[in-house]
C-alpha cells in the first residue's frame, strides 16, 4: 500500500494543466532510446518511482480501475482516487489499452493491457490481479459512484 505522505504527494501534482510532449519536438528521422522495461536490470537502471510501488503492509487491499477511453477531466479523476487511496486505505492500479490514459503523469501505476482482442486483454487483466492481489476492478466511469 501506499503511504499517505505518498498520497499527499501525489495530490500535490494535481493540476488540469497537461505536460508538454517533448518527443513531439524532436526531429522524427532522430532515433529514440528504448523505456526503462527495454534497458538491462544488469545494467545499473532503476525502474522509476521505485519508493511509491514498494511492498505494501499486509492486509491493506488494491483496486483495479479500467480505463477504456480518454478521461473527461483527468485531474478530477485523479483527485477522486486519491481520496479512496487515502480514506479506504487502498492502492488503485490502472489497467488501460490506452497508449496514455493522463493519470501516469500524477503517478499512479498504470498498467498497459496487452493482447489483440478484447479475449486476450482480459486474460492479461486477469493475470495482473492475480500479481497485485486485486480484490475488485471498476471502470473509471464509476469512480464518482465511490464516495
């Protein structure tokens, strides 16, 4: 689980204001290094926000939320989810097809659905709650209905 000081962190980035693409700035013919998934362990890298996603204390529970197309108002979705985290005590992961659903950028984990078909996808979905020990999935439509 993720502590509250983490929550308060997280809460602290929350603006409607998005992020300037920079690879979008780039020359297109200029080659792009790979993600941190894509670099040697051996090789001296550390996944990022390594300090949020450590091990969480026992008996505190997770929640999945779906999110299947763009988020009306990104910052609003994540504000509600900070309140759950911080109020029921539990740690929301992302699970999106999306190539961005908008809340990686205020740190959330965001876990991209992998699979050709909507079969595939819900095996990788269901493989991801058996990892994080899901105890429910919602779609983020629903996060409104929470409070």
């Amino acid at each position: 689980m993720m502590s509250d000081d983490i929550w308060s962190d997280i809460a602290a980035r929350l603006s409607p204001s998005a992020p300037v693409d920079l690879d979008a700035l780039l020359p297109q013919d200029r080659p792009r290094p790979g993600g941190w998934l894509e670099r040697e362990v051996g090789a001296g890298w550390v996944a990022p926000a390594r300090a949020i996603w450590a091990s969480r204390p026992g008996g505190a529970a997770t929640i999945g939320v779906r999110v299947t197309g763009e988020l009306d108002n990104v910052a609003r979705t994540a504000a509600r989810l900070v309140a759950i985290a911080t109020e029921r005590n539990v740690t929301p992961i992302i699970f999106t097809t999306l190539a961005s659903c908008g809340l990686e950028r205020f740190g959330f984990r965001v876990e991209r659905l992998s699979g050709a078909n909507a079969r595939q996808q819900a095996v990788c979905e269901a493989e991801l709650m058996s990892f994080w020990d899901i105890v429910i999935v919602i779609d983020a439509a629903q996060i409104g209905s929470l409070g």
